[in-house]
C-alpha cells in the first residue's frame, strides 16, 4: 500500500491547477476571437458595403446662406472632420427643398464618425419626404446603420425589401443578406 505525504497532495493540486491554467491560456484567444468576432461582424459587414462618398450631395437651393453653409459642410466632409460638418448642416437653413439633403448628409456624417444611432434617425427623416432623389441610396444606407446599430432584425427587414424592390441596390441586397446567413 502506498501513503502519501501532504506535501506530495499539494503538488498534484499544484499540477492539476498549472495544466488547468496552461489549457485556458491556450484557449483565451480562441474564445475571444469566437466571442468579440461574432460581436463585431454586423460592424465588418456594413463597412464594406458602405460607399462613402467624395462629397456631399449638393443642395439645390437659390439662397445664398444655404448654400454657403452647405458649402462649409463639405468642406470640413471633405476633411474629414465630421463633427464640424454636423454641425455646419444644424445651421442650414430648413426648406422643404432642403429638408432630405440635409438628413441624408447628417446620416453619412454621422455613419461615417461611429454614431450609427444618429444615421438611422437621419436616413429614417430621408425616407419620410416624398419623391426625393436620395430615397433609395437613405434606406441602402439605413439597412447599413442597422448593421452598424447591432440591429439584424431590421436591417434583414430593409435588404429584402432593398432586394425586392429597388434595382440599383438589388444585387448587394442579395449578397448582404448571403453574408448574414
């Protein structure tokens, strides 16, 4: 028969405690990477769908002020200081001609800078003015800041209907939709 001493019992607690922590430090970067890269994918994805546009599109307008606020909200998109061409938009002055470019502007702005909760008010305001030209390109973009939003269920939502409905964006649709599956 044999005994074993108490010191003998710690070391093979000791060993059992080094091989339980040798396995979860070789583990640790496998399950980060499962964990942190499911959380981030909706974020990938709508980055590499996003077109980010040179410039603003313009305001079609007659009025001196608008346009040069508008003027000065690209030039600072242009820079790529976003905040200051928020802010430059907040100061144009509203028309009902205006209204839409305005918030398709401030919802790439704010899609652009990280606020995906901001772009989807925005491009949510786009869709709401009727017969505007920004309409398709405002919900491609919404479905984008959904994804951005962590929010699949209504950016599935806006690509099938992106998908069955507008030609321009019907083929990314598909494959976004594909890419979330």
């Amino acid at each position: 028969m044999e005994y074993s001493t108490p010191n003998q019992q710690g070391n093979n607690k000791n060993r059992g405690l080094k091989i339980a922590s040798i396995v979860f430090l070789f583990l640790l970067p496998v399950l980060s990477y499962w964990y942190f890269g499911k959380q981030t994918a909706p974020l990938r994805i709508a980055w590499k769908y996003f077109e980010y546009p040179e410039s603003l599109p313009i305001i079609q307008s007659e009025g001196a002020t608008i346009e040069k606020e508008f003027r000065r909200a690209n030039g600072h998109y242009q820079k790529q200081d976003f905040t200051w061409a928020v802010i430059a938009l907040n100061n144009t002055i509203r028309t009902p001609q205006t209204q839409h470019v305005i918030a398709y502007n401030l919802g790439l702005c704010h899609f652009i800078s990280g606020d995906a909760a901001a772009a989807v008010k925005d491009f949510e305001l786009v869709l709401n003015y009727p017969e505007n030209p920004l309409k398709e390109k405002a919900k491609w973009n919404l479905a984008l800041s959904h994804l951005h939003n962590k929010n699949q269920t209504a950016a599935k939502q806006l690509l099938l209907d992106i998908q069955n409905n507008h030609p321009i964006y019907k083929d990314k649709a598909k494959r976004l939709l594909a890419e979330l599956e």
